[in-house]
C-alpha cells in the first residue's frame, strides 16, 4: 500500500495521534483476542479505521490546507474593520 502513496515523506502533524490509535487499537485486539469477545476485536477494528481517517486530513504543506488558512486570515481581517 505503501507504494502507492500520493505524499511525500516528511513532517506527518498526525504522526503522534496515529501511533497512539494504533497502539490503543493493538490492546484492545489482544484483549480481544484473549478474552475470546468479538464485540472487543470489532472495536478495535473501527479503532484502526478512525487512524486511518487521519491520512485523508489535510497536511500543511497540501492544496486543501492553503485555502483553510487562507480563510481563516480573511474571517480575522475582518473582524478587525
């Protein structure tokens, strides 16, 4: 999957929140796992999708995230009129 990623190593800003889902995710399917409880495992599975969320949001250096600035300048700006 890796291979066909459309961004740049670099600075990842979700790289922190990423790990911590993941290794939430990961205890959650061991205990799910050793619990022998389906409903644990399944969490952990929609755990793993909500990380997975985080690589669609903009990063800073991409198209999406110029326009949310820029945006965000203009509602200040006017605010100080």
């Amino acid at each position: 999957m890796a291979l066909f990623s459309y961004r740049p190593r670099g600075n990842d800003q979700w790289l922190e929140w990423k790990v911590r889902i993941f290794t939430v995710a990961a205890a959650l399917t061991l205990g799910g796992i050793y619990l022998d409880e389906r409903w644990l495992t399944g969490t952990a599975i929609a755990v793993l999708a909500g990380g997975l969320a985080l690589r669609f949001l903009p990063g800073p250096n991409e198209p999406g995230a110029d326009e949310l600035e820029a945006a965000g300048s203009l509602d200040s700006e006017d605010d100080d009129s």
